[in-house]
C-alpha cells in the first residue's frame, strides 16, 4: 500500500510541477519510455507526447492544482487511485479516478483514466 | 454509451450464468482468445483459463448473483463499470469495479477488476 500511494503522490506531483524541465525529469524516472496515457479528454505516447499533453492540460488551467482524494489500492502490477482539480482556493472543477499499469522496473507503463464528475 | 452499456451487461450476464457450456460459449462470443483478467483476488488468462477462474469464484458464492451498479462510461477502447455481489435476498456482500480493454473486434481483451468494498 505504501507504494501505490508513492506512485500515486509521485504522479500528482508530476501534473503539479509548474517547471517543464522538471515534469521531463520526473517523467524520464517514473515512466517507461513506451509510456501511453489515455482518458476521456487526452492522450499521449512516450516522454515527448505525455510531456506535451500535461503541459496543454495545465495551460488549460492555470493556478488549479491537483491532489490526490481517498487512499490509492493496487494488487499485482495495477495501482488505482482518485483525484480532484481545483483553484488555489475554491471547489474542485473536476475529478476522475486513474488506473495506471507499472512496467517490471516499477514506472508507469500505461495510466487509463476516468472523470468522476465533469467540469463545472 | 450504449455499446458500453451492452459490454458491461454481457460481462454481468456470463458471471451470473450457472451453466458452464453457457459461459463457454459467451467467453468464446465476446472475449479475446488470449483475453486476460486480474483482480485484487484471482486472475486468468485465455478462454479456458477465465472460464475456470468464474466457475471457482460462483462455488465460492452459491445463491449469489452480480448486478450492475450505477451507469457505465466509455473512453476509445476502455470500459468502466462498477457491481454489486448479493444473495437472492439481502445486502450486497461484495462491490467491484472494472476496466475493460476491448480489441480490434470490441471484444474483451483485458479486464482489471478492484474492489470497491471487502467482503463482510
């Protein structure tokens, strides 16, 4: 359980990380290279395109953050975990609930996401 | 919204059907050949490696039947849908939800199933 939250807190860290360089570094650490990334609204494949797709999704929301809701699970190579988007103060604008497969090495290999609630 | 809608009600169907040639013949149907399953208690791969994972999962629950809860949602190729796990006559004992991967052919390649209460 303490490594999915670590997986979880680690990928909510990534969407927060306002300096690109630094979501590059972290995707280079966490994520396979052959990495995708698909939900309702995005996709992305590999560092370059997941890069490319957080730093759109965060112009779309300039000064939201988002932080991890309940407590993540996981059994075998499978962590699942939920999350809300909200202004620095304020009600959350969405929230959606992520699965994300882990790769032999333990980075994310793939993340399937879901909204739990769409945007106001 | 209707295909997945059809999805989950199909994979409710095979779960809850009590002959074995029956859900053979939906596994054959609706599901890869190759079609893998995990959750946080059994996996099985293949259709004859899934069929005997259900069948080991109803005797374990005799009297007890699956039911859909709530709405499915859809995204490309991925199915979200969450159950309830209850006797003829009571409360549920069990709740779930699963994330279906569909191939080529929308049938079901993969499923990643946790649970959502453990059981009482």
């Amino acid at each position: 359980m303490t490594d999915s939250k670590n997986i979880a807190d680690a990928y909510i860290a990534l969407w927060n990380d306002a300096d690109a360089d630094s979501r590059r570094a972290r995707l280079s650490a966490g994520w396979s290279a052959d990495a995708r990334y698909a939900d309702p609204l995005m996709r992305g494949e590999g560092h370059d395109g997941i890069a490319a797709m957080i730093a759109g999704a965060r112009a779309q929301f300039p000064g939201h953050g988002f932080a991890l809701a309940g407590t993540p699970d996981s059994h075998g190579p499978f962590v699942r975990f939920s999350w809300t988007l909200a202004p620095a103060s304020g009600a959350a604008v969405a929230a959606g609930t992520d699965v994300v497969r882990l790769d032999g090495a333990g980075r994310i290999a793939e993340v399937i996401g879901f909204l739990d609630g769409a945007p106001q």
